[in-house]
C-alpha cells in the first residue's frame, strides 16, 4: 500500500476520500459507545473502583491531551499525517483488545488499576493520533465545505451512537436480570469489540488519501508559540477556554443534579439524554449548511444564548410542583440544549480549523485542544471544591400574595447545585463577549443569519399549511389592510349601486 501523500488530489480522490473519513467515524464513533462513558462507569463501578479512581478515569481523557504536543514533532519529522495517524490509533486500539481478553488469558482477569493504566495509554496515543488527522482533515476537506461535511459526518456517528447505546443498555440489563454472575464479562467483551471496530477504524485511514503538507519550520516549542502570537487565534483561544470553564463549572453536575435533588430514576435520565442527542441529530444538518454561508462565528453568537438559558432553567427545575410539569421543562431544556450544543460543538471545531494556517495547522489546533482540555479539567475540579460550601447555603424566594388563598407562591431554590447552574451561566455570558474580538474570514451581520431562518421557515409553513393559513400567522397586518380595503369597497357599492 503506497502511503506517500499526494501533491494534487483529483476528483475522484477526493469523493473517495470523503467517504472513508464517514466510514472512519462511524467505525470510531462505535468503538467510543463500548469502551466509555456510561458503560465504562459501570464496568469500574463492578470491579470495585473508589470515588477517587472513578474521578482518575473521568480526568484521563482531559489529562493527556498535553501529548499532542508530541504529534507536531512527528508529522514535522516524517512528513505523513496519514502513517502517523494510522499507526498512533493502531496502538490506542492495542490496550482496549487486551482488556477484552485478559480475563481469557488469566483467572484474576482485569483489576481497577491495569484498566486505568491500560486507558492511560490508549488516550496518549488517541491524543497523538487526534492532533495529526485534524491537520491532514485541513488539506484534504475543501473549506467551502467544511461545515457541511462535517455535519452530515457528525449526524451520522450520534444516530449511530444513540441505537448502540439503547441496544447494548438494553442488553445489559437482561444480563443483570438473568445473568448477574456474568455482567462483568460482557463488559470485557464491549472492550474486545471496541478494540476491533477500531481497527476497522485503522484500515479504512490508511485507504484515504492524504494531500501533500506544506513544510514546517522551526522547533517544536517556537512552533507552539506560534498560535498565542497570532492576536486573532489568540483572542479565539481565550473565548474558547472560558466560554469551557463556565460550561464545565456546571453541565457534568446535571445528571447528579436530577439523580440527587430530582430524585429522578437512571432510566429518565437516560431517556432525557437520548431526547437531546435526537435533536442535535436533527439540527446538525442545518448549522453545517449555515456555517458554510453565514460563518461559524455567526452560528455560535446564535446557539450560545439558548445554551445558556437551558443553564439557568435548570435552577428552576427542581422547583417543587407537578411532577408532570418538572419532566415537561426538562424535555424543553434537552430538545433545545441537543439543538444549541450541535451549532455550537460544531462551529468551534471549524472556526479553529478555519483560523489555522495551512503550513502550522498541526500547531495551532493542538493549542487550542490543550488550553480548552486545561480549562475543561479545571472547572469540574474547583466546582467539586466549592460544592460542600453551597450544599451549606441556603437562599429561597417566595412571592407573598394576599389574595384568593394563596399565602405565598415559591419561585426559587439555591442550594447545593443550582448555584453552579447560576454561577456558570452567568459566566457563560461574560465570556460570550469575547467572541466579538474573533475575526473569521466571509463574517457577516448576524441579524441576516436570523431573517433568512425566519424567510425559511415561513416558506416551508407555507408549503405545509398552505398560503392562506401562513398569512394569517405571519402577516396579520396586510390580512387587516386586505379586510379593511375589502370592507371599504363593499360601503362604497352599497351607497352608490350601479
């Protein structure tokens, strides 16, 4: 296999290669369900892991980002992205086979502590492989196209994500019905498939085509320096880190929150959680068709103020009441959370992609992955810090009414975790101000972003419902002058018939 990249892609190069960077992540996507999150929480849990190893496993993703550092030396020194990438997943998907098959290969199986060492090496090599394939994506993805493709590749991996994830839960508890003894097997055996779905991952990278990469000079720290010398990348930088602070100061608590002070059951949380990916899914295809003509900062400067409302409406949920109600408001924050998360996750992604120049891409987005993954890690961890403080703080409001029975009407609670719902979206808001410092190439006014979605909508009502029943919601004012002009007329005949 001819692994040398190539000086100019044709046509058909290019299609192919768009292809197997879907096929790629669909591939990877379903190793992620097996291998973590939810399950491998579960999996840790079974084998006995301390709150403090569970919080190692939470922290490694975020920890080794720092190697990627090491990825822009490779891809400086040897000259192909492709090699790197293919041969940095290959040995992050080493680890997650043997976790699979140690308990085979020995009757003590797998403790608590290989399974994060083991996890240890698979996110170092994960990281170096992330940064050279963002830098090989640059070349090859034509940038009128970026947040197209990367929409429709991203819709595809959550859809993906959503059937495993209720397909294996649903196993999983037949397992623990019927089968208690083996629980912990299967979850080695997730691993196992993991592992080789990965490798799959492997075989279709190093049949994707790879654009011959513009030299880079200079050594690997003058390299790094690079970026926060860049006045516009750099004022990206700190949009990005503190808008992902005050995200993480509060969002990794909601499922505690609803869990705790809720009382909801595992099973509702689980569902709210699929209801917000099945709207991301759904919007996903619109925010890449808008990044492409209206720009991904203008995305952004949209979808973050609903972000931030659904922040804060989580310090109004648990407001005692109808249960019926509380879950109501719950949907309505998860539908338009999944809808604003996916413009937002996704602009971010491709205006640092955008911003980087071709020859330094490799060193540009790895800074900006190692000061969010910094500011990521910081925020959960001085939340969990000021956590004992506010569960002592209590600070209720009530609306005092001396009429029709009511004594008073209880309109809000802070204790515990509704301070950092608060707290984080207050700070959310701050550091959406600094987005205006960030300067993208095709910006445009963001109120032309808002008329041509309102034009949008209206059409397609108007296809929907018809004309008629489209006027009458959006033009009211012309229906009244029609009527008046049409009432006008009638008076007018009536007084002088012909």
């Amino acid at each position: 296999m001819n692994l040398k990249p190539v000086k100019n892609l044709s046509e058909d190069q290019l299609k192919s290669g768009l292809k197997l960077v879907v096929a790629d992540g669909l591939s990877a996507e379903a190793m992620v369900v097996f291998t973590s999150g939810t399950f491998l929480t579960a999996m840790a849990i079974q084998m006995g892991a301390s709150n403090f190893q569970l919080g190692v496993l939470a922290a490694l993703p975020t920890f080794t980002t720092i190697f990627q550092l090491l990825s822009i030396w490779l891809v400086q020194k040897f000259k192909n992205r492709r090699a790197i990438t293919a041969f940095c997943n290959f040995m992050a998907r080493v680890p997650l086979i043997a976790i699979g098959v140690l308990p085979f290969l020995f009757t003590a199986g797998t403790s608590i502590e290989i399974l994060i060492v083991m996890l240890f090496f698979q996110h170092i090599f994960g990281d170096l492989a992330g940064a050279s394939w963002n830098a090989w994506m640059k070349d090859l993805i034509p940038g009128s196209k970026l947040g197209s493709f990367f929409s429709h590749r991203s819709r595809m991996a959550q859809t993906l994500n959503v059937s495993l994830s209720l397909a294996t839960a649903l196993g999983l508890d037949y397992i623990k019905s019927h089968y208690p003894a083996s629980e912990i097997m299967v979850y080695h055996l997730l691993f196992l498939a993991g592992g080789m779905l990965g490798m799959v991952s492997v075989v279709l990278l190093l049949r994707t085509p790879e654009p011959e990469a513009s030299k880079i000079d200079g050594n690997l720290f003058a390299l790094f320096s690079r970026p926060l010398k860049n006045r516009n990348f750099r004022n990206l930088l700190i949009f990005n880190s503190c808008w992902a602070f005050a995200l993480n100061l509060a969002t990794p608590f909601f499922a505690v929150f609803m869990m705790k002070t809720m009382g909801l059951p595992v099973a509702y949380i689980i569902g709210l959680g699929i209801i917000s990916q099945l709207s991301s899914i759904v919007s996903i295809k619109i925010w890449g068709r808008y990044s492409d003509r209206f720009s991904n900062k203008n995305i952004v400067a949209f979808c973050a103020p609903l972000y931030i409302a659904c922040i804060l409406a989580f310090a109004f949920a648990a407001t005692p009441g109808n249960i019926h109600t509380m879950l109501a408001l719950l949907v309505v924050i998860h539908v338009i959370s999944g809808l604003s998360t996916a413009g937002i996750n996704l602009s971010l992604s491709n205006i640092g992609i955008k911003l980087a120049p071709n020859n330094e891409a490799i060193a540009y987005i790895t800074a900006k992955n190692m000061f969010v993954a910094l500011f990521s890690t910081l925020a959960p961890v001085v939340g969990g810090l000021m956590a004992d403080f506010f569960v002592s703080h209590r600070i209720e409001w009530n609306l005092h009414l001396g009429f029709i029975g009511m004594h008073h009407l209880h309109l809000l609670t802070l204790q515990g975790w509704n301070y950092f719902f608060i707290i984080g979206g207050v700070l959310a808001l701050i550091s959406l101000r600094l987005l205006k410092q960030v300067n993208e190439k095709g910006e445009i006014r963001n109120r032309r972003m808002v008329i041509h979605m309102q034009s949008r909508f209206r059409s397609k009502l108007r296809d929907r419902l018809g004309y008629n029943v489209t006027a009458k919601l959006y033009y009211p004012q012309a229906v009244m002058h029609r009527r008046k002009i049409m009432r006008l007329k009638q008076r007018q005949e009536y007084r002088n018939p012909v």
